[in-house]
C-alpha cells in the first residue's frame, strides 16, 4: 500500500509542481473525498447505491493512481451491499494513504 502514497504523491506533484501549499490541499482533499466515499459505501443498503459508491471510489482511485484503493474499490462492487470483509478493505486501503507521507 505505501505504493499507493508514492503514486498520490507523483500525481499531485505532476498536477501542480512544486508548490508545497497546494499539493498539501489537494492531498487533504484526496483523502477526504476517500472518507466520504467509504461513508457513503458504509451506509448504503441496496445493490444500487452500494455498485454506485464503489464505482465512484474506484474512479477516485484510479484518478491518482491508488492501486491498493482501487483494488479494495472494485472487490467491493462486486460484493453484496455491508459486506463488513470489503468494507474492511477500504479502511485499510484509506489509512494506508493517509500514513503515505
């Protein structure tokens, strides 16, 4: 997973160079659009918003090159909605990041 961090990393410094300031803020933004896609994964109930939150993290993930997130994303649409293995995952996956750098 700390692949994952390197890849934010390279992504964000790609995006904006070196500015310090604002890779920090896009990190920050990252990591909390991450949260609140878990969230909303964690909360859903039917086959519809589950596939949905999960396809819109794995989009998240895929965007800056968090495979391990990614990965954690796509096992979660395909499981069953709650389903507490794939929602497991996800956590770890975000921590990993957030521990990244």
């Amino acid at each position: 997973m700390n692949h994952d961090a390197g890849a934010l990393s390279s992504a964000l410094a790609a995006a904006v160079g070196d500015d310090a300031a604002l890779k920090a803020e896009l990190r920050v933004a990252f990591i909390e659009s991450g949260e609140r896609l878990a969230d909303m994964l964690a909360r859903s109930r039917c086959d519809a918003n589950w596939h949905g939150a999960a396809l819109r993290l794995k989009g998240l993930a895929a965007s800056f090159g968090a495979v391990g997130l990614m990965q954690a994303a796509d096992d979660a649409a395909a499981a069953a909605p709650g389903d507490p293995v794939a929602l497991r995952q996800v956590k770890v996956a975000l921590a990993a990041i957030q521990l990244g750098d």
